[in-house]
C-alpha cells in the first residue's frame, strides 16, 4: 500500500470549494484509492490531501505512467488555485495502528 502526502496553499481569496473542482479527477486511477482532505484549524488557506493506494511498491511507476495524460492536466487546473505546494510525496506505508481505546493494529489486509 502506497500513501500519498500533498500539503498546498491556495491562492489568496480562493476557497476550499474552488480547490475541489480543480482537484476532482475526471476518473478513477484503475486501482482501489482513497483520499481524504482536510483544511488547517488556524490557516483555511493551508491544505493537506492524504491519498491511500493499494498498490505495491513496485508496481507505482507503471502505475503513474498508466494516469500520466490525464493527472497533468488535473494537476494544471489544481495550479491555478494554489500558490505553492509545502510538501508532496508518496511513501510506502508500513504498518496501521488503532488508538481509538487499547492500542493495536488496524486490522488491514495486506500487511
């Protein structure tokens, strides 16, 4: 499982509600994927999008160049909302944990 990290900031005066049209793909990536967003407590200009892939590791380059047409051009009308990027990267994510009451794992599949 892959997990991407995207921290933005939008551009002064635009809106969380502006970001998602820009940033809602016109289809799927063609594998199970999972996005949450959420907006900064103290900064509604700060993003982060947190992006869950069940995809292995080793299949993640033939998987980008799989949706690279059409997230370039997602990703330019996401540039025309955003001021900067702080941080974007995709890590491999290597455990999940539940600390809801008694801490455990969550119980994912795959790991």
């Amino acid at each position: 499982m892959l997990c991407s990290i995207l921290v933005r900031r939008l551009k002064e005066g635009l809106s969380y509600g502006d970001f998602h049209r820009a940033w809602f793909p016109d289809q799927g990536f063609g594998v199970p994927a999972r996005v949450r967003n959420a907006r900064r407590v103290d900064d509604p200009r700060e993003l982060l999008s947190v992006g869950f892939l069940e995809l292995p590791l080793e299949e993640h380059a033939a998987g980008l160049e799989r949706v690279a047409a059409r997230e370039l051009r997602r990703h330019d009308r996401i540039a025309q909302v955003i001021e900067s990027t702080v941080i974007a990267g995709i890590y491999e994510v290597l455990d999940d944990f539940d600390f809801s009451s008694t801490p455990r794992p969550w119980p994912t599949p795959g790991f």
